[in-house]
C-alpha cells in the first residue's frame, strides 16, 4: 500500500478537477509514479465505505459490465490528513474560482489512476474528454401519463439545459453553444448525427467535452487554432529543422485552410472511432435497461425501502449476475417472441416480488454512475514509413483509423465510475420534476424546441 504524506507534496500539482475529485499530477523523480494521477475525493460518503471500496467497485461491478479493456486498475492508496491540508493550499491558486470553495476533505478516499492524458507518452498525446450523459428515452410505465409524451420525445439532458438556460440566460456561450447539442445524436451510431453533435462541441465548445495535450488541458478558445497540429504534427518537427521559409509556407498553408476545414477534418477522425468502438452503443444499452422503471418508478420504492446497505462488494456482485441473467434471458425471448413487451416495464407482474423491487433500486444506481461517467478517447498520430506502412508507437493498443490521408492510433477509457449514494435518490426525483414542470409549461406556451430522437 502506498502511503502519501507531507513529505510527498512538492511531487503533486493540480491538473483538473470535477463535480465530485480533484485530480493531481505526479511530477517528481520515481519512475513507478511517473505518468499516474491521483484522485481526490472533494466529499465523502455519508456511509463509511471501507477503505477501497471505489476500486473494487470499478473493478467487480463496472468492468463487469463494460469490459475490461475500458478499464484500468485503479490503486488505492493512504494519505494523510496533513497531506490534505497542506495540497488544498497549494493548489487553492490554481482550481478554477467557482470551485474552490469546495476543498478536498480531510478523510478523502485517494487513488492513483494512469494519466490518460499521457497515454502514449513520449509521443505526441491528444485525449478528448467526452461527458456522453443520458442516452436514452424512458419508456416505462411507471411514468405519469401527464409527462409520458414529453418524456418520450425530449431527452432528459435536453429538457435539463433548457431549464438550466432559464437561470442562466446571460452565459451566451453556454445558451448556444448547447442550441443544437443532443446526446441522442452522439449515441446514434447514425455517423451523420454524431457528425451533427461533435460539429457543435467543437464550434461551440460546451462543459461536457474537454481536450487535452500531451497532459495540458487545452483552452476552448484555443482548439480551433490547435487542431491543425495534429494532423501537420509529423510535418511540423521535419520542419523545425529546416529554414524559417518552409516553416512559413507550412503555417501559411495551415491558416489558408481555414478554421471549419481543421474542425471538419478533427471531426471526421472523431466519427470514425465512435462508429468503429462500440463504447456509446454499450453505455446506451446499460443505462436504458438498468433503469427500466425510470426515476418515477424508483422513488416510490425508495420510500419503500429506504437506503440499501452499499458496502458489500459481495450484493453488488450478485446484482450485477441478476441483472446480466435477466438480459441474457430477454436475449433469448426476443429471439423468439420480437415483440417481448420488455420496455414497457419488464418484471412489472413481479411488481409485489419485494427481491425484484430491491434489484431495481440498486440497479438504478448502477445506471445513473454510467449516465455520468467520462469517456477518454486517447490518440496519437501513426507514422507512415517509405513502404507506406503505418509504424505505430510501441504500445498494446493496435485500433486505428484513417481518415483523409492521416492515420490515427487511438484507445478508449472509461473514468468517473463511482457508486452513486442512495440518498441521491430524492434529490433525483425532485430534479426531475422540476425538469418536467418546466419543460411541459413551455410546451404549453408553444415553445416546442427541437425533438430528439431515440
Ligand atoms: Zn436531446
């Protein structure tokens, strides 16, 4: 177990940081730390989870579910209350204002991650942070019949932003940039509708996509004027070498390209690996059939039940085996009866079965960790040698894509995949209602917005 205290400070320096972790980067001498992050916990759970919880439930629940190659072990670790204290005023300059009320607790749960952002360091590193949210629209029978139309045309990110946008009607950028954003279309596996959503991040970068460089996170103001570095990044070390005259035709020719022609170009490469790595068909599969019930089926049975017991890596273990043999059955009925009634509320003739109630409770929790999980996508350029081979950098990963003469090799991880709390559960029903009410009272004032499709 490694343990970190006062002494171990200078080799950690702030690098980002979430909702719910602020995640430092090693920078100091021991090569077995080198290229690693450690994630801090900002609030821990009411419920005192045993030390390592969170990597065992990555490990046993979500890798079960995702696949392993998505991801990596994560090290649990010992840190000091000092160690605490005295990172939060080291880094308290460098956490973006609006979060720094919000210090590490003192009893944070710490691990150390691999830096995806580095993923193939010492060659050049570019990783898009994607937030996919929600991707799905709920079909249950549990929900009122006054938001059933609504709910089955709007998606719950869409309907979120737009009573979001209600309370921040000044934040232009944020407004339009999420004008035409849908997460249906990311999850489409329809290449002209996530041409459609990633063209809008990229124009109008919004909170839910992040990129990185070589391990610096890169300004949105700054990733139209960056993206030409990756695809000229071979091109542009040959000609550091050579006279300042080729240097300048090579940048000339950059900025006569134009600005959309880079977008359209980072775009193409981004299509390719989302329709070719099946990760958003599987995220979009789990959450929809870990949350059949949607959240107006699950309060009434969390007011039933109450807070479940979580530490239990075993329980989680057997719900994730209840759940996957229940898909594995409604696999095989779909197989012989299409029209299986499996989304409008599969086990509804077991809704007094007390064993299938508690599944779903914990199944949603299960859901709602994949509805806000990250997904890294890393990639580096391939090389091309005089046979006209790629050559690829020296790791395991061997996905690649090509697209308009470059070739890309990428890897996919999947991060932010904690145990999600019970008591988050009203908080969640309340949200949505508020969610619902809004969106229907436009509705009714025939601001009908745009509809998303499933
Ligand atoms: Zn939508």
């Amino acid at each position: 177990m490694i343990h970190l205290s006062c002494q171990h400070i200078h080799d950690w320096t702030y690098f980002t940081e979430g909702n719910a972790h602020v995640i430092l980067k090693y920078s100091g001498n021991d090569p077995t730390l080198a290229g690693y992050v450690l994630r801090l916990t900002k609030n821990i759970s009411d419920q005192q989870l045993p030390d390592g919880f969170h990597t065992d439930f990555r490990q046993h629940i979500i890798t079960t579910l995702l696949g392993s190659k998505y991801l990596d072990h994560m090290i649990h670790v010992q840190v000091t209350p000092e160690f605490i204290k005295t990172i939060n005023d080291k880094i308290h300059n460098d956490r973006p204002s609006k979060r720094r009320s919000v210090l590490i607790h003192p009893s944070s749960h710490a691990s150390l991650m691999k830096n995806w952002t580095l993923y193939y360091a010492p060659e050049d590193t570019w990783t898009f942070e994607l937030k996919p949210k929600w991707g799905f629209l709920p079909k249950s029978v549990h929900i009122d019949k006054k938001h059933q139309q609504l709910k089955r045309t709007k998606c719950r990110f869409c309907m979120h932003q737009r009573l979001r946008q209600q309370h921040d009607t000044t934040d232009n950028m944020k407004s339009s940039a999420l004008h035409d954003y849908c997460p249906l279309d990311l999850y489409s596996d329809n290449p002209q509708r996530i041409r459609k959503a990633l063209t809008s991040s990229l124009t109008q970068p919004h909170n839910y996509l992040k990129l990185f460089h070589n391990g610096q996170l890169v300004p949105h103001t700054h990733w139209r004027s960056t993206f030409p570095l990756l695809f000229n990044h071979q091109q542009q070390q040959q000609q550091q070498q050579y006279s300042g005259q080729t240097c300048a035709k090579i940048s000339t020719t950059t900025v006569g390209m134009g600005h959309d022609h880079w977008i359209n170009m980072m775009v193409d490469v981004l299509v390719k690996i989302l329709t070719e790595d099946p990760i958003l068909k599987i995220l979009k599969r789990l959450q929809q059939s870990l949350d059949e019930y949607d959240v107006e089926g699950i309060y009434p049975l969390y007011q039933k039940y109450g807070q479940q017991p979580t530490h239990d890596i075993n329980h989680w273990k057997y719900i994730v085996e209840q759940f996957m043999g229940r898909e594995l059955q409604q696999n095989l009925n779909d197989g012989h009866k299409k029209n299986l009634d499996r989304d409008k509320g599969t086990g509804l003739k077991n809704m007094d079965d007390e064993k299938e109630e508690l599944q779903r409770l914990y199944e949603y929790l299960i859901s709602m960790t994949l509805k806000d999980c990250s997904v890294m996508i890393c990639m580096t350029k391939g090389i091309r040698n005089r046979q006209g081979d790629t050559a690829l950098p020296s790791t395991t990963s061997r996905a690649m894509v090509e697209s308009s003469g470059h070739c890309f090799q990428y890897h996919i991880k999947v991060v932010d995949v904690d145990m999600k709390k019970w008591n988050k559960i009203p908080f969640w029903f309340d949200l949505d209602k508020r969610i619902i009410q809004y969106n229907l009272q436009q509705e009714q004032q025939q601001r009908h917005g745009q509809i998303c499709l499933d």
